[in-house]
C-alpha cells in the first residue's frame, strides 16, 4: 500500500473516533441537564395553598 493509503486510512479512524467522543459527550451533557436543569427553566414560585384558593 502507498503512504497515501495508509495516511488516510488513519486519519478515517481518527475522524471516527473523535465523532465517537462527540456522541457520548453530547449524551452525557443531555442527561446532565435532565438531571439538573438550568435556573431558569426551574419553577421558582409555587402558589400556596392560599394563593391557588385566591387565584381561581
């Protein structure tokens, strides 16, 4: 085989590899953020009881 062949056979597996590490980081920053959500999708006031009665 050529250096040509060869030099791009590794760099095809290097591609594969880093796009593996892709995947798995974007799957474990998805269940991060599952788990944890940011401030600002928390619900930060829930109604008292006396608050839902007023309310409604």
């Amino acid at each position: 085989m050529s250096i040509i062949c060869i030099t791009l056979k590794i760099l095809a597996i290097i591609t594969f590899a880093f796009a593996i590490a892709l995947a798995v980081l974007a799957i474990q920053e998805r269940i991060r953020l599952k788990q944890n959500p940011p401030r600002h999708l928390k619900d930060v006031h829930t109604p008292t009881v006396k608050e839902a009665i007023k309310n409604d």
